[in-house]
C-alpha cells in the first residue's frame, strides 16, 4: 500500500467519527441501519451474539450476502475476515468492500501472525485491548482501531477496560521523557516512530472507536464520554425488541454524547435489551485471540 | 477582519478538523450538536464531511433543519465539503433526497464508486492558485441547474468533473480541505464571512 492510500484509508476513518457502526445480516437490516442513521454498516452472516451461540468455526460471510448489502445501502460496508485469513481479505477486497474488519469474532485462522494489511489498497480496522495490541495492528497497516470489548454479550464492561486501559497507557507515554520511548518501544514490541506519535500527539495515530457489549444509548455515551471517536454496535441493535428505535436512540446519544437530559428521553421506552451474558458467565473469551 | 465566529456542524463526520482550521486562523467556533445550540450568535457556518445521510436525518430530528435553512436562504456564509456540499445540493442524480437544496447544482454521491476510488490530487482553484485535494468516496457537480448558470461561479474543475463552486453566500467543494496542510480555501471562506 502506498503512502498516500494509506493517507486516504486513515482519512475515509476520519469521516466516520461521531458516527454509528452497526451490524447487519441482511439488506433489509441494512436499510433498517442507515435508515436509523448509520454512518456505516458491518455485513455480516451471524451477528456476534449468534455465532457465540452456534459455537464451531466462523469465518468470512458469503460474498454475494456482502454484494446484496453493498447493493441496498449507500453508506460505506464493511465485513469482516479471521485473523491472520489474508485470502479471505484478498476476497473482501476483490469486490470492493469499504473497509475490512480483520476480527476476533471470527475464528483465528492463524494463531502466530496477523494479516500483512500493508499489502492492502483497502482499509482495515483491528480490534485492540491495550496500546501495545494497536499500535502493532497500526504498524502492520490498519488504518483504524476499535476496542475488542467482548463482542456477542451485551456486557460493556471490557470496552470500558480496554478504552480505560489504552487511554491510561497514552497519558503515561505523553508525560515520558523522550529518552524513555524506546525502552517503551521495545516493551509495547512496536517501532520507535509510532510511540513517539502517541509521546507528541497524546492520542493514536488514527481514528479510534469503541466496540463490544454496547446495547443501549447510555452504553454508547459511556465510550464517547470516555474518549471514544465513535461506536460500533453489533448484537445490541438487532438483537432487540426495536431494533429501529434502538438504533437511532443510540445514534442520537452518539452526537449528543454529553446531553444527560436528552441521553434520558432517549432511553425512554426502548423496548427490551439484549440478553446479555455476564462476564463469568463466558466460555470463549473473543478478546484473547490475537494479540 | 474582525474576529468571527464559526459555527460548524458537529451532528457526525470530520468536523474537529474545520475546527482546528478555523481555530488556527484566528477564528472562535462553535459546535452545532442541537437547537438550543442555534441561538449563539455566528458570522459563518461550515458543514463538515462525514455520511451525508445521517448528518441529514439527524438535522432534522435534532430540529436544526429550519432555522439553518431559512439562515443560508437569507444570506449566512456556508462552506460544504463533501457530505456539506451534498446537503447544500437543489438536486442529487443518485438519491431523492434533497436536504437544504440552497446551491444551485446537481451532485452525484459516491461519484467515484467506494473506498478503492479515493484519491489525492493537485489542481487550480480560481482566485487560489494549486491547492492538495483529497476525494474521499467524494461527489462531484455533474451541472450547474439553470436556475443559477448565472451566479454559480465555477471555482475548480478535476478531470473534466467540477469539484468547486461558489454561488453568492455559498462555497461547496467535493473534497477535502480541512484534511490537507493548506489553509487557503478556509481562508476564502473567512473572507466570505466578511460581507
């Protein structure tokens, strides 16, 4: 990928901020999605809380499925491949998705290394924990990070680590003294240049989106209030009793992240959440793959 | 100049970047997130880019819509870029929406398919000189309606595709600005915000 792609992806990331990324399965929720205001939508096959439930091996969703979303909506798509799967990403970027979400909610097809996104002309967005897991996806070519959180459990409380834990990592890197960044290199296992970014900028060097467990409008203001540049909502839409409702309460909290009072009227009469599952309650922790 | 205050609509999109634009030549801005926001007081307003549909549906339904409207109509300075250029459209050739409908031109959304079809280039604008422009999943004005073949002022042309124009209180480009290391075009914007 050249630089300037690079440029263009990181920017087309920019463009989503203070935006709502949902997931959907069919183009019908999709135009249920960017009907509710979406700034982009996820195609995906099962949405997370599914695939936790059918358990077994899941993996990139069915081009023409992807194709047929592509076709009803016209906000940006993405779609995810399992980790380190470069030929799934080759697929997705064969026919023209927006960005590529190289995900653990799918399988890991590979369990040492992720994918060679520099290969790429699309954009990937990865999923991270810490500073140390976003800035080595950054430095293999993603264009945008997103927190893992737990995807699939209506839980928010691994978002909120995970957004807390990478925000208290860049503030102790920005009060460093510069000849200290490279025993922080080499602790974070990630080139010089890219924490001395985080030491002169006191942020990541791209867009940085909450992800995981969101399900209502005060969850999704949570992350925003916390730092997040935006949100991606997964099974918490469409695992709903409303979904259209919900989605477009949580699109609104988004912008008005800050508006207690209006944050309220927005949780009025939602309809049910989704189940969610409890942290101890988990058998496949989707966070711990890849690292 | 005295200092002005831009407004600039922070419903969605890359609106922190006009913000740092503006900031940095000496303007004040405001945030526009809601109604009540609408009573300050500005000499400018800037719509950012972002996904036009949800900046749209959103303007509405936080009840923004018509005053800001009826304040383009009567005259407030507007700069759009990108998805603020599609919002200020009269007409779109790849949707039935028409949002404020102010800028006498037809735009086509997505004009150079998705992402894979972004790019970076470096072109003349009237008045500027050669300005970076950086098309993300950009529009372009395919023509300029007859109702304004007289006042729409045809400012940059890409490829035989306009991507610049200005129509009295009203500047709309299909790229970028706020994203490349040049301030020229916020600064023609400033001096709009001047009459």
């Amino acid at each position: 990928m050249s630089e300037e792609r690079y440029a263009l992806n990181k920017q087309l990331a920019q463009m989503l901020k203070g935006g709502v990324i949902m997931d959907v399965t069919t183009p019908e929720q999709a135009r249920i999605a960017e009907e509710a205001g979406a700034c982009a939508v996820m195609a995906l096959e099962r949405i997370p809380a599914d695939i936790r439930a059918a358990g077994g091996v899941s993996r990139m969703s069915d081009p023409k499925m992807i194709k047929g979303i592509q076709e009803a909506v016209s906000i940006p798509v993405m779609a995810k491949c399992r980790i380190g799967h470069f030929v799934e990403a080759q697929i997705l970027e064969a026919i023209e998705i927006d960005y590529i979400d190289e995900s653990e909610v799918l399988s890991p097809a590979d369990d040492v290394y992720h994918i060679n996104k520099r290969d790429f002309k699309v954009p990937f967005v990865c999923g991270a924990k810490d500073l140390g897991e976003a800035l080595r996806r950054i430095n293999e070519g993603a264009s945008m990070i997103r927190t893992k959180g737990e995807p699939g459990t209506g839980d928010v409380v691994q978002a909120v680590r995970h957004m807390r834990k990478m925000n208290s990592e860049i503030a102790k890197i920005t009060s460093m003294r510069k000849d200290e960044l490279f025993e922080e290199a080499k602790q974070l296992a990630v080139p010089y240049e890219l924490v001395e970014y985080v030491h002169d900028n006191g942020r990541l060097p791209v867009v940085n989106f909450a992800a995981g467990g969101v399900a209502t409008p005060a969850d999704a203001a949570l992350m925003m209030q916390l730092g997040a540049e935006g949100v991606f909502v997964g099974s918490g839409i469409f695992k709903s009793g409303d979904p259209k409702k919900r989605a477009a309460a949580i699109v609104k909290a988004v912008t008005n992240y800050q508006d207690s009072k209006l944050i309220a009227e927005l949780s009025e009469d939602l309809g049910e959440a989704m189940v969610g599952i409890n942290e101890q309650e988990i058998e496949i922790l989707m966070a711990e793959r890849g690292k | 100049m005295s200092k002005k205050t831009i407004a600039v609509l922070a419903v969605q999109g890359a609106f922190a970047e006009h913000i740092d634009r503006m900031k940095a030549l000496g303007a004040e801005c405001i945030e526009l997130r809601q109604k009540a926001d609408l009573d300050q007081e500005f000499d400018g307003l800037i719509l950012p880019g972002g996904e036009s549909t949800v900046q749209g549906k959103l303007l509405r339904e936080l009840d923004m819509f018509g005053s800001l409207q009826e304040k383009i109509k009567n005259g407030l300075p507007v700069f759009g870029t990108c998805a603020g250029l599609i919002l200020l459209a009269q007409e779109l050739s790849n949707d039935e929406h028409v949002y404020f409908g102010t800028l006498p031109v037809r735009v086509q959304r997505n004009a150079y398919g998705r992402q894979l079809g972004s790019f970076h280039a470096e072109q003349e604008v009237k008045g500027i000189g050669t300005v970076p422009m950086t098309f993300i999943r950009a529009p372009y004005i395919e023509a300029i309606e007859e109702a304004g073949e007289k006042e729409v002022e045809i400012l940059a042309v890409v490829d035989n595709r306009i991507v610049a124009v200005r129509c009295r209180n009203q500047l709309g480009v299909a790229f970028h600005p706020e994203l490349d290391a040049d301030n020229r075009i916020h600064e023609m914007f400033l001096q709009m915000c001047d009459h």
